[in-house]
C-alpha cells in the first residue's frame, strides 16, 4: 500500500467515480482502476460496491476513508509546514472570474512562477456561481470570485472591492438625467447569466427599487454584455475601469442613477479538501497583488494603493 492508491481512493469516493477521480488526479481511467484493484489486493478486502454504477464504498471503505483524509491532511500540513516555497510541486487549478482576469490575472500567474517554480498554473475563467460548484466538486483549488462563498467552512481572503455602474451607447435613447429602477423596469437590460453573481445582484438592486425588469437578455461575458451595449441594445452593469477605452472613444457612456450600484466585493477562497497545499499562500498572495478598492468606511471605498514588487 502507497499513499498514491490511498489519494486516488480519497478521490475516487469524494468524486463518485474512478473517471472524475482520473480527471482530478490527471491520470487515466485505467490507472486509477490499476490503482484501486492493487490496495484492495494489499489489504485483503473489497473496497468498492461492485454491483452500484458509482463508486460507492462498502463498510470497510467508509472504514478507510476515515484514515485515507488523515493521511492527506497530514500530507498537505507537511508540505505547508516543512517544504519550502520553491520547491513545492503540482498543478494550481486556479479559478477566476472575468474581472480579475481583465485586471491583475497576469502579474498573479507572473508571481506564483516566481515564487513556486515547479508549480503549473490550470487557470479557468468562468461565472462566479460555475466556479463555486467546481471549488465544492474538487474541481478547483482556489477561486478568485465576485462575493463570498456560502456555507464555506475556509474563511475567504478579501480581494477588495470594484464599483459597477450602469452604461449604454451615448445613442441609447431615455427620458431624464437619472435612472432610477422604476424608470429602468421597462428599458432593455443586458446582464450575465441566471444564476450569476451579476444578474442575482441586479434583480436585487431593482427589487431594492420596488421594481422588476421586464426585459433582461443574458450572455457569459462583461465582454459580450459591453459589445451589445455599445451596439445599442440596452443597458448593462459593467466595472468602468475595464472599459476605459470604450469609454473614452464614446463607445459607452455611464449612465447616472438613484441609487448608484454599490461596490462588489472579490475574495479568494481555497478548497476545503485541496490537496495542493500552497493554495490559502496564493490565496493570500493574490490579495497582496489585487489592486481593488479597500474599504475606507461603510458608505465609501478608497483606491488601494499598488504593492512594491518584490524580487
């Protein structure tokens, strides 16, 4: 028995399945089934329910489970504890959200290599509510997200805060200075996919209105959402300092409203049962980088001020 059968057992249990357990591990199916069949053999007992089509324990897996999570968490608290920096090894399945790839991503990746030389970056940009489902699955090590992940036992590392605001083609055509829900209800909006952190937030902010959007077109991208906007086809939620240049060539304009959207808070959160161990270090590391708004007080953010680069 080695700690390579015990892992891909962890995984194999956690995950449901020797193929999501081959993914997770970057192996292949028939290793990983290799694998399971020689610790079964080494220990004399069937592990696996044979008969069930997921990789369901029997009681003398769930037996081993028990030791199997002991032997990892001893494994990651030695490497976090002994091994130094440079040499840790692996891959970082790191998850991040759009804004942060359009901001600080590249000096993140540039200073994770620096720091840990060995170490492969797997980066995924996606929606923050895909991203928390592949940090539970095990799917990822850490994520870079807009808001908190709930009902998460590893407090989140502040990245800081982005302010949003409304914006449109300077041709989008409505009455008034300024917006306010009620006045937007019936205009065209273009936001991010159901379930996403940005459309959760902009029905909160119209509900917050005594209002409802009675028209709401959806895409996976402040990138596509900004396109469509300038093209005219209504008004979406964007972070100003990604938009700069559209901003200035008049591509969009901000739209002024009653109440303007409050910041959006970013976080980095590892997973609970990663077993890369440097993942809370760049956790930390990424908010030593991010160049979001600190919070000042509790009505205002303040520019956080750009870190020394460290050699």
């Amino acid at each position: 028995m080695n700690f390579k059968q015990l892992e891909t057992f962890y995984w194999a249990v956690k995950l449901g399945s020797f193929s999501s357990a081959a993914q997770r591990l970057n192996s292949t199916q028939s290793t990983i089934s290799m694998r399971i069949i020689e610790l079964e053999r080494d220990l004399g007992v069937e592990l696996f329910d044979r008969t069930q089509r997921s990789a369901r324990p029997t009681a003398k897996g769930r037996d081993l489970l028990q030791y199997a999570e002991e032997a990892l968490r001893l494994s990651q608290e030695m490497q976090q504890q002994i091994a130094a920096e440079e040499a840790t090894p692996g891959v970082l399945r790191l998850g991040v959200a759009e804004v942060v790839t359009l901001t600080w991503l590249p000096e993140l990746v540039r200073r994770i290599h620096e720091r840990y030389p060995k170490m492969t970056v797997e980066l995924d940009e996606a929606l923050t509510h895909d991203l928390i489902d592949n940090l539970n699955q095990g799917a990822l090590d850490l994520v870079l997200v807009s808001g908190r992940v709930p009902g998460y036992s590893v407090t989140p590392v502040s990245l800081g805060y982005v302010e949003f605001a409304w914006m449109a083609s300077p041709d989008f055509k409505f009455d008034g200075d300024v917006l306010t829900p009620k006045a937007m209800q019936a205009l065209p909006v273009i936001a991010l996919s159901f379930k996403s952190y940005h459309h959760t937030s902009i029905e909160d902010w119209f509900r917050a209105g005594d209002a409802f959007c009675r028209r709401m077109d959806t895409c996976k991208s402040l990138t596509v959402a900004a396109s469509l906007a300038a093209a005219g086809l209504g008004l979406t939620l964007l972070p100003p300092r990604c938009f700069k240049d559209e901003i200035k060539k008049g591509l969009l304009k901000i739209i002024p409203t009653d109440p303007p959207f409050p910041p959006v808070e970013f976080t980095a959160t590892s997973a609970v049962e990663s077993m890369q161990a440097a993942a809370p270090k760049v956790a930390r590391l990424a908010a030593e980088i991010s160049d979001f708004d600190i919070p000042k007080t509790k009505k205002s953010v303040r520019r956080r001020s750009k870190p020394q680069r460290q050699r």
